[in-house]
C-alpha cells in the first residue's frame, strides 16, 4: 500500500476511558433520528466486505455470524457490505439482484435483530460496478486483447520506418508490436490500451462507445429501486446506496467523469444521475425504510473532486431526501499500484486508498479522527442550506473523547468506526458500560485490509489465533484463522 513519505509512525492515542456515568451522558450514546426510524445511539459500524457470502452470492451461516458479532456490540448502525444489485456473477460477494437472495437476507436481518436484542439499526449498503480484468500476459495482450487498427499498422510502419506494416498480416503485426521496448509501444498504442497491457482492463462511465455504459442512466434507477425494495422485504432498516470510492456511481459523481450525455461534465450533471437513483429508490421505498447515501468527501486523485464539489453535492442530495450521508475519502483505482500479471488492480492501494483506511505509518497529521474535517465542511454547507441531514463521518476513529469532539464541535452526527470494531466489536458497550479498559484496540496496520485484497475471508490479526483448539470455533478456509472475535467475558 502507498505510504506519506514521511512515513512517521504514530503510537495509538492516549485514551482516558469515560466511567459508565460519563458514557451515560454522552453524545455518541444518545439517540438520533435517522429518516422513518431512530437510531439509539450515534455509534456506526460502516460496511466492511467480510469475503464470505457463496460463489453465487447467497448469505451463509458465516456472514450471519459476522454481523451476529458486531450486533452483539449494540451499534446504533451497523451497515451490511457492499452487495451487488445486478443478477450477474460476481464471486463470493453478497447480491441482492434477484428475489432469490431476500430469503437468505431475511435470515440475516432476523438472527441480527435477535443478536442486538433490537437496538441496532441494520442497513445494507447497494453497490453497482463496472467490469474489470485481470492484468494480461504480455502474449495474450497482443495476440487476443488488443482491437488492431489502421493507426496501429501506420504508428508501427513510422517508428520502424517499414511501410510495408501497413499492409501486413495481423499476426505478424501483433507480433512485432509484442517485441517493441516500452517507449516505442509508447508511440504506437493509446494511453488507455497502455493501461489495459500495464494494469488489465477496466470499463468507465465514459465509454460511451459501449452500448451497456451508454444506457447506465437508463438502468440504474430502476435496478437501484428493485434492489431497495427487496431490502426492505427483506426486514433491513435501510439501505445506503454506494456513491463513493472506486464504484459505478462514483465515477459518475467524479470530476473525470466527461460524458457529453447530460450526465458528466459540470457538478450539475454529474451528479444527475445520482439524484435520479436516490429518487427512484425513496419513490418505491421512502417511508418504510432508511434512504441514504456514502460518497467521497475528497477524491483525493489528480483532477478529481475536493471537498468543495463534495459540500456542493451534499447540499443537492440532502435537499433531494436522503436520510443521511455518509462521508468516506478516496479509495480510487486511478492511482492504484499496478497488480502483478494475472492479479487485478485494487483501489485501496495508492494515496486515495491510503487516505479511505489510513495507517500509522503516517505524515505529521496521523491516521487519526483523519477525515472529520471533510464531514465537517459537507455538514456546515447543508446546514447553512437550511437542511437538517445527519452526517456520518469515518477515518481512524477509535478513541471515545474523539467522537464526542466530532459531536460537540457539530462536525458530524454520528460517528463511524470501521477496523476499531472489526478489532473488537464488543468496544462499544465496553465504553457504555465503563469498561474501556478492556477495549482490544486496533493498531491501524492493515491486516485485514490485506486479506481483503487478496479476497479472503477477513479477521483481525489481534484476535484470528486466539482460543483455535476450542472445537466450537469455526475456522478460516484455510484453518489457521477464526472467523470471529472470541465473546466478550466480563
Ligand atoms: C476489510 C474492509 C472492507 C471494507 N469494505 C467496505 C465496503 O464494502 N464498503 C465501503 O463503503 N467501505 C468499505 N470499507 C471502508 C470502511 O467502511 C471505512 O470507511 C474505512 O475502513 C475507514 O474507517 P476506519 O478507519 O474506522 O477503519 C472497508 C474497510 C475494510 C477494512
Ligand atoms: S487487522 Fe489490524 S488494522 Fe485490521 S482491525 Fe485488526 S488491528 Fe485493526
């Protein structure tokens, strides 16, 4: 993962943990109303993909228990991962693009409600994607994946000073092409079909030149509010439509996004066609369910959007009637490291996926209470338009006098803690109840991030070896790990 280049480590904060009268009086445990519903406490657990649904998508016994466990911590929200709302294979990532998923869904929404002993709010965050391939080998790339044209033959025949490229054979054309060096490829190929070779291929909203990407204004509104509606019949609270980081919408909402479509270009239009989705899914479910969104408060890649385009479309969606918003940062592909051949790129690993999860391998600011500022700025623009949206805000929260900072100041209206409750999910009512002491803290390195990464099932590295011999512990594909937090024991 790319690191600050002063890569200064950071110790975790000084906690003074609150006794059980002071966690009483405070803010993060208050309640706050959240579109139709009421969520007891300002606590958040933001959507984390966990890597255990089935190859086709369906919920199974080991994604109930991961959000059993984190409902047993008494969240005020907590978040199910991104789930895909198309009925497309997309390996072992949940789905929600077919009424055959709301069963196993209702499964999990019951056994949370049971485990939090009803007071957690439960959501699930809907995700659309767009393809994305594996880095090629450099024969396959030449021999099979690249669309030869005429401009190729006459690049090939001007750097080699051979006219006789121009009328040659395809094959022997790809393969002359495969031995040039880098810089002459340089000359030849576009910067994207550079990419697709370097990085593998990946569709953007503005290939307009495809039939299905053209037609994404058209689609996603109706696919969003199916997906809504089933989530609903499905007993969730909610849902949070997945506007941030690397995905469809997104994109969609970023400053690169040029489409002369009516949906790209300046921010109104960007942000179009999100307005249509979020309208399309409040108009089939509002009223029965939460509505609400998480996108970018910085993009934090070259060109891309910064937290005043990000205030800007906060005032737009809070005004068009969502429930709340939910403010991440970065995690793009477009600056991600390049994968190793036959490994696909992954949007967590240059500076805007460093600055969606930071590490303690830090700059002078730390990994810390991060990305307030970026909810602070979006939550005082919707406020001064009159609108009273709760905002949640993430990034390295993980000391209780934080959050409460977060609220005192008005920067947010709850506050999100993604690893922390990963690394002990029981942390908040240890605080409720005055036992802070015994918080497992998070250490900010990215184990669990890196098992993500390499699409394994995710655990923390604070507690996966803990207790393995107990034969009720259920374990890892790989046998080395456990897949949840031991119990808290008082
Ligand atoms: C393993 C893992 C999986 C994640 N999956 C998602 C996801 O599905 N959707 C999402 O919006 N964010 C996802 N995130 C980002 C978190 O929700 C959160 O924004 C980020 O970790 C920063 O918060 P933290 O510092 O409290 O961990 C994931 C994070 C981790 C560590
Ligand atoms: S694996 Fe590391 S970063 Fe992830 S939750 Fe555990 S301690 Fe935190």
């Amino acid at each position: 993962m790319w690191q600050p280049a002063e890569r200064k480590k950071h110790a975790l904060p000084l906690v003074t943990w609150p006794t059980q009268e002071q966690a009483q009086r405070a803010r993060w445990f208050s309640p706050c109303p959240l579109g139709p519903r009421t969520a007891q406490t300002r606590t958040w657990v933001p959507a984390m993909v966990p890597w255990r649904a089935t190859e086709d998508g369906f919920v199974t016994d080991d994604v109930v228990d991961w959000y059993c466990r984190f409902a047993k911590g008494r969240p005020g929200v907590l978040v199910v991962e991104a789930t895909g709302i198309r009925d497309v294979p997309s390996g072992p990532l949940l789905r929600i693009g077919h009424d055959r998923f709301v069963e196993g869904l209702s499964r999990l929404t019951s056994a949370v409600r049971e485990a939090s002993g009803g007071h957690t709010l439960l959501l699930i965050q809907l995700i659309d994607f767009l393809a994305i391939r594996r880095r090629p080998e450099r024969t396959k790339y030449f021999a099979r994946f690249l669309a030869l044209t005429q401009a190729h033959r006459a690049a090939l025949a001007q750097v080699t000073g051979d006219d006789s490229w121009r009328s040659a054979e395809d094959s022997a054309v790809r393969l002359a092409l495969e031995a040039q060096p880098a810089e002459v490829l340089e000359k030849i190929l576009s910067a994207r079909e550079l990419e697709d070779l370097s990085h593998g291929y990946r569709e953007r909203v503005t290939d307009l030149h495809l039939p299905h990407i053209r037609e994404l204004p058209q689609v996603l509104p109706g696919l969003f509010a199916d997906a809504a509606e089933r989530a609903i019949a499905a007993g969730f609270d909610g849902v949070e439509l997945h506007y941030a980081h690397a995905y469809t919408m997104a994109s969609f909402l970023s400053a690169r996004n040029t489409r002369a479509d009516g949906y790209g270009g300046a921010r109104e239009q960007r942000v179009r066609l999100p307005l249509e989705v979020a309208a399309a899914v409040r108009a089939r479910v509002s009223g029965r369910g939460v509505v609400g969104c998480r996108y970018l408060g910085d993009e934090v890649i070259a060109d891309g959007n910064r937290v005043d385009d990000a205030a800007w479309f906060g005032v737009e969606l809070a005004r068009a009637g969502l429930d709340f918003l939910s403010i991440s940062k970065g995690g793009k592909f477009e600056d991600a490291k390049q994968p190793k051949v036959g490994g696909s790129a992954y949007p967590y690993t240059g500076e805007s996926g460093y600055e969606c999860m930071p590490t303690i391998y830090s700059d002078e600011r730390g990994p810390f209470a991060r990305n307030v500022s970026l909810a602070a700025t979006i939550r005082a623009a919707v406020r001064a338009a009159g609108l009273t949206t709760p905002i949640v805000t993430a990034g390295g929260i993980c000391d209780p006098a934080a959050a409460e900072q977060a609220l005192a100041q008005g920067d947010a209206d709850f506050v999100a803690s993604a690893r922390q409750t990963l690394a002990d999910p029981d942390w908040f009512e240890k605080v409720r109840q005055g036992r802070g002491a015994a918080v497992r803290r998070c250490e900010f390195t990215n184990y669990c991030e890196a098992l993500d990464q390499h699409h394994k099932q995710v655990t923390c590295k604070l507690w996966d070896r803990l207790e393995l011999t107990d034969p009720t512990v259920k374990l890892a594909a790989d046998g080395k790990r456990r897949l949840v937090a031991p119990p808290d024991r008082p």
